[in-house]
C-alpha cells in the first residue's frame, strides 16, 4: 500500500524521450529554417530593399490618393514619375558624364608627371619604375585590352546582367509591396489577437513614418551636397566637376563617413589643377562637412529616425559588415524602428511591472 502513485513519469526529474524528440525537432527545424535563409539570402535582399523603397514612398502615394485617386492610378503616377524624372537625369548628365569621365582617365598619366615634377621621391619612383610612360600605355592600350579580351566582356556582360535583373526584380517588387501595402499590414495585424491590432497598426505607422523619413531625407542631403559640389567646383574652375559632383552624391548616401569619402576625389584632382585651387577646394569642403553634420544631417536624424550619433554610427557598422553598402544605408532607419517599438513596447510594461 506504501506504493502507491504514478510510476510512468521520468525518474528524478529527467526528461522523457519524447521531451528529447522534440527538443531535436525544433533544433533541426531552426538549422533548416537559417540554412535556407542563408542559401536565398541574395534573393532576400532584393525583397528588403524593395520593401523599405515602398515604404519610403508610402506617404507619397498617401498624398495623391487625398485627391480622390485610387490607389493604384496613385502608384502608376509616382512610378511615371521616378521614370521620366530618372530618365530625364540620365539623359542629361551621361553625354558630359562620359566626356569628363574618358578626358579624365586620359589624363592620369599627365598627373603622373606633374607630380613626380613636384615630389622627389616620386620623381626617383617614375624614373626607375617609368611609371608615367607605363600609364600612358595602359591608357592608349585600354581599347584594344577591352576589344580584344573576350573573357572580360563576357564578365562584364554577366555583371551588367546580374545588375539588371535585380534592379528589375526591385522595381517589380516594389511596386507590388507599394499596391498591397495596406493588405499586408491589415494581413500581418488578423495573425494577432483581436485586442493587439489596433496596437499593432498604430506601432507600424510610427515605423513605416520613420523609415520613410530616413529614406527620404538621405536623398534630398545626397541631391544637395552633389548640387552644391557642382556649383562650387564649377565655380572655382575644378577640372571634371560634373563626375566628381555625380560621385560626392553618391558617397553621401553613406551615413556618417560618406561626406568624407566623397570629398577626396576632388581634393586630389583639384590640387593637381593648382595648390591655391586644391586649398580652396579643402576649404569648402570642411566647410560643408560642418554645416552638414551640425545642420543637415541633425534635422534629418532628429526628425526622421530620433536616435543618436553613436547609435547611427554604430548601426551603420553593423549593417554595412552584414550585407555591405545595402546594409550599411538600411540599418538606421532599422535601428529607428527597434527603438520606436522598445519606447512603445517594452519600456512601458517594465514601468507597469
């Protein structure tokens, strides 16, 4: 009588095989789920960067629908829009594009010279290596290199077409995720318990308003320092203004160090134009780097992401060794996102605990 009671339980307290079996399940399961992730890691890139794109353009497509446009005529319309203003860009930039770029490259070996006639030690470099003469080969040579080396048309070709199908697939997806955009947030907020949606939907707009913030205010700072870039170094008689300005844009799209990296490209050809050109070039730039890190990129991360230098920063790091130049520009407003939600979320149920 004295043995009573269940004897089928795990003794001292051991799990059973069936504890095991599934512990092992869900193990494996995770293994496949994060070896699948990582097989359509490219693919899934492309759908992020898509994804963020219509959220950036989200409020835009708000706006033309408040003048009693459907949804999709207002899609159609910002799309028309990107297109001709992007084909409009192209086609006015790419001819003097192209001739400032080919005058360039055909003068680097004139730079050459000119700095070996302005730095000895250079000068004893050019003289037992001849490195002026072996770059004025390379670059008369470069035509006939290119012409007459099939494998590297042929990797170019491939480049050129991985390049295009996914900005392709990007534009596909994009404009998919901009009509659906709503479904999918209304789709995303039924998973969760009828009480939490209205929750939810409010929490995704806060996300979805920072994200296109961030987005949209990087742009207009990359239009302005290639705008002012242009003007200034026109203005001072920089030779190739036009690639460099293209260039200083696009390096400003980098958070943080982007002003700093675009700025060396110039600095470098202007001093080869002249010391009093180079100096002024120096100058305007550290100017502008002030005014853009203490008035321009404040208002923007004040406005658009509300998080600090050291989390932009370090954001960026982060984004930038994951997934490189595409991470590096969308681990911000990610960042803004973790923390509109911890401020909402989080931080309010460990005052009510």
């Amino acid at each position: 009588m004295g043995q009573g009671g269940d004897t089928r339980g795990p003794a001292n307290g051991n799990p059973s095989s069936a504890t095991v079996a599934r512990i092992v399940l869900v193990v494996l399961g995770v293994l496949v789920l994060a070896y699948g992730v990582y097989l359509a890691r490219q693919v899934l890139v492309l759908v992020v960067v898509a994804l963020f794109l219509a959220i950036g353009l989200d409020p835009v497509v708000r706006a033309l629908q408040r003048f009693r446009l459907p949804r999709g005529a207002a899609v159609a319309a910002v799309f028309v829009g990107a297109l001709l203003f992007i084909a409009g860009f192209v086609a006015s930039v790419t001819p003097p594009l192209v001739r400032q770029t080919v005058r360039l490259a055909e003068q680097i070996p004139d730079f050459a010279e000119q700095l070996s006639d302005r730095s000895g030690r250079f000068a004893d470099l050019d003289r037992r290596y001849d490195v002026s003469e072996r770059l004025r080969s390379a670059v008369d040579d470069l035509p006939g290199l290119v012409a007459g080396s099939a494998g590297s048309v042929l990797g170019v070709a491939r480049s050129v077409g991985r390049a295009f199908f996914s900005i392709l697939t990007v534009t596909v997806l994009t404009i998919y995720f901009m009509l659906d955009l709503p479904k999918l947030i209304q789709g995303g907020a039924r998973l969760l318990a009828r009480s939490r949606r209205e929750r939810t939907q409010s929490l995704a707009d806060i996300v979805f308003k920072r994200i296109s913030g961030y987005m949209i205010g990087q742009v207009g700072v990359s239009l302005f320092a290639g705008v002012t870039s242009f003007i200034v170094l026109s203005v001072l008689g920089v030779p190739y203004s036009l690639p460099l300005a293209m260039w200083v844009s696009l390096a400003a799209l980098i958070p943080m160090v982007g002003a700093t990296l675009g700025a060396i490209a110039p600095v470098i050809v202007a001093f080869f134009d002249g010391t009093g050109t180079g100096i002024a070039t120096v100058i305007f730039f550290l100017l502008y780097q002030q005014f853009e890190n203490y008035v321009v990129q404040p208002r923007v991360m004040r406005q658009a992401v509300d998080i600090s230098a050291a989390a932009v920063l370090l954001a960026a790091l982060v984004g930038g060794t994951l997934l490189g130049f595409v991470g590096a520009l969308l681990a911000i407003p990610m960042a803004a996102s973790i923390k509109a939600i911890t401020q909402e979320v989080w931080l309010p149920r460990q005052d009510a605990a």
